[in-house]
C-alpha cells in the first residue's frame, strides 16, 4: 500500500470508487487554499463517494452538515453505515462475493431485481442485501462505474480483479462515526437550495459537461443529468452567492461553463490537474485539466 497517498489512507475514506471522484484532488485543494479556513454548516447536495466531506471532516472543519444524493443505492447505504455498520458486514458472511465474472453478473441480477422495489417497501434484509451488493458490484465492477439505462437498471460490465477488498472494517467504522450526526438525504439537488445561509459552504460536484475526450458519465441515474441541468445549477449558485454562501464547484473545463460562471460577482474560476478516465477511442487514464469555480478569498500559496 506504499503507493497510495495519505489522503488515500486517511480514515475515514471513500467506501466507494467513484468515475469523477475527489480523492486525487485533496491534496491540490488543500496546498492551494482552495477550502475555507471556516464556515458554518456544510452542505454537498452531489455527495456520491463523498470525499471532500470525509477530508473535512478528518480535519475537524464540519460540525454540522446535510449530505444528499439523488441515487437511492447510495443513500441505502450510508443509512445503514450510519446506523449499524456491523449489520453490514455480518449480512455480508451469507453472501458469496467472489469477483469472478459468473459470480458477478449473477449479483448483478439479483441487485436489479432488489432495485426494482421502491426503497422504503424493502425489509431491512432487503435493505442490507442491496447495500452490500452495491458495494460488491462498485468494487468489482469496470472501472468503479455508476451507470443505469433508462429503465433504471445497473448495467456496469465486470471488471478485473484479482482480491478487491469489498468491505473494510476499520473504514466502516470510521464513515459511521462521520456520518453519526448528519443529516442524510435521498433528493434531487434542487431541494436544498432554500436552506444554506451566510456564512454555510457548499461544495457542488454535479455530472460533468461533457468537454474532449474525457469521459463524463451523465448516466449516474436513469433522469441523467445535461447541459440544461448545468444552466439550473448555474441559477442556484448565483442565489447561493446572493446569501453569501461560500461555494466551491467542481466541473470539467469546457469554455462553456467559463462563459456561464466567469461574470458572476466575485467568483474565480481556479484550473487544476485530475487524472481521468479517458473515453472511447483512447481507453485509459491521463491528467486533465478541470475547474473549481469558487466565491471566496484564498491565501496566496
């Protein structure tokens, strides 16, 4: 494990692989100043592998916050981690997660086949059963891809793995403790825009616009998420900024969202370097260039 960074060995970490996620940008946030020394509540509407928030978190910066995510796997399973994260791992026992390709799509079907009943009419081994094969399937699945079709269906291919640690106990542990005192969401970002007040920070992480050959995976769920989605967003983080909130974005940097973002009063539009899942024609990873558009004053680094 010498090869990971502390900010990949920090506890509590990610429980998920995430396309977009944060983990390789903590450090760059951080040695540029690009997090506020302060706020009042914390609020991530796109909370997905969550990140940023456990960084924070580690670091003793969030006292109060509201976590939300349109995706019900998701939220299944960090209601049950904040919960009872042991019920997690003794359901696990009875289940064979073996990452080989039978065993996978195997999986894979029961999952949809438990997707397809409304959450709150699951029982809680329903709920359980769900929760783990979520993280199964992200954890053995390619590229640690979320993606549903239209009828709302896990359809990720599987992946190549030799040993993937499915659930790591100690990390477990350690999310529950993260997540004991926050407010968990099952919602569309659009419901929480009321709430933030001045002073509040919140970190928008929507979908990706689309921009070169970086793959943007707007199939997080079956309503996706497009270019009129990211106009909406735009409107809210001028309100947000209007209540003097502090707001950090991240998107990718496609000249676009400059156009969209640049005239808004006091925002600064910072570029930085993420390695990303390169798409299609060149299959891969590389370092590109994305945006983080924030409202607030940064020290000089």
């Amino acid at each position: 494990m010498n090869h990971l960074s502390r900010y990949e060995l920090e506890f509590p970490h990610p429980i998920f692989k995430w396309a977009g996620g944060k983990t390789s940008l903590l450090k760059t946030f951080d040695s540029n100043n690009l997090i506020p020394e302060s706020f009042g509540r914390y609020y991530e509407p796109f909370f997905g592998a969550g990140a940023l928030y456990f960084h924070l978190w580690s670091k003793g910066l969030v006292k109060k916050a509201t976590l939300s995510d349109i995706n019900d796997e998701l939220y299944n399973v960090y209601s049950l981690i904040k919960k009872d994260y042991n019920s997690l791992i003794t359901f696990s026992k009875d289940l064979d997660l073996d990452p080989n390709e039978k065993v996978y799509y195997l999986n894979r079907a029961k999952f949809n086949k438990l997707k397809s009943i409304p959450l709150e009419k699951c029982s809680h081994d329903q709920k359980l059963e769900r929760a783990v094969l979520m993280i199964y399937l992200n954890k053995t699945c390619y590229s640690g891809m979320y993606r549903e079709n239209r009828k709302g269906e896990f359809n990720v291919p599987c992946g190549k793995y030799n040993k993937p640690t499915i659930l790591d106990d100690y990390n477990l542990y350690e999310v529950s403790k993260a997540l004991k005192n926050v407010s968990l969401r099952n919602e569309d970002y659009k419901t929480i825009f009321k709430n933030p007040r001045k002073n509040d920070f919140v970190y928008l992480d929507p979908p990706y616009m689309p921009y070169g050959e970086v793959s943007h995976f707007r199939d997080y769920h079956r309503t996706g998420f497009d270019n009129t989605e990211q106009e909406k967003l735009c409107e809210m983080y001028k309100k947000l900024n209007n209540r003097q909130c502090k707001i950090m974005l991240s998107n990718s940097s496609s000249p676009k969202l400059n156009d969209m973002y640049e005239s808004i009063p006091g925002v600064s539009i910072k570029t930085v370097s993420a390695l990303r899942l390169i798409n299609q024609k060149n299959i891969g990873r590389a370092f590109v260039n994305e945006y983080v558009i924030i409202n607030y004053p940064t020290k000089p680094y």
